[in-house]
C-alpha cells in the first residue's frame, strides 16, 4: 500500500521535542483498516516516508484516531521545514 498527501508540519514538547506530519483522516482510516497486518505492535505502523527529495524509515504512531509521521531533525533540515509549513508526503508500506 502506497499514500500521498499533503499536510502542515507540527511541534509537540514532551521528555523531548519532536515534529510531526498528521495523516489526515481519509488516509488514517485507509491505515487503520490494514492495521493489523502492518504493525509490528503496539500500534506503530513501519514505513518508508519520503519529502522533498529525502526518504528515511520510520514508524507511524496513532493520535486521537489518526496516525502521526515522526519527522527526523536531519530530514527537517535537510528539506528547510519548520513549523505549521505545508509538505507533501509519500508513505510506502511492507
């Protein structure tokens, strides 16, 4: 399964500041229903993201019924993304 879509970049202070793309709800429903054939527990979903001309591994977390992409520093960077920016995102499952 492959997605695309474009949504705002956020920030969350928790133990550790991180930034996160949310999948908007048409494609977290999508996810949700494959769910349990694509995680490897607790939840968390694998994938290949790509942004820009990045493309990095990592794992999907839900949030409040929808699923949140972890953005990395490096990729944050490396594309000049900062917060409530507006990114366009492949997610590439199994």
């Amino acid at each position: 399964m492959n997605l695309k879509f474009s949504a705002e970049v956020i920030y969350w202070r928790g133990p550790a500041p991180f930034y996160f793309v949310p999948v908007p709800e048409a494609q977290s429903a999508k996810i949700k229903a494959e769910a349990s054939r694509l995680t490897y527990g607790w939840g968390v979903i694998p994938v290949t993201v790509k942004i820009g001309k990045t493309e990095f591994t990592t794992s999907l977390f839900p949030k409040n019924g929808l699923y949140m992409v972890p953005v990395k520093n490096a990729v944050r960077f490396a594309e000049d993304l900062e917060v409530d920016d507006l990114v366009s995102i492949s997610l590439k499952f199994g």
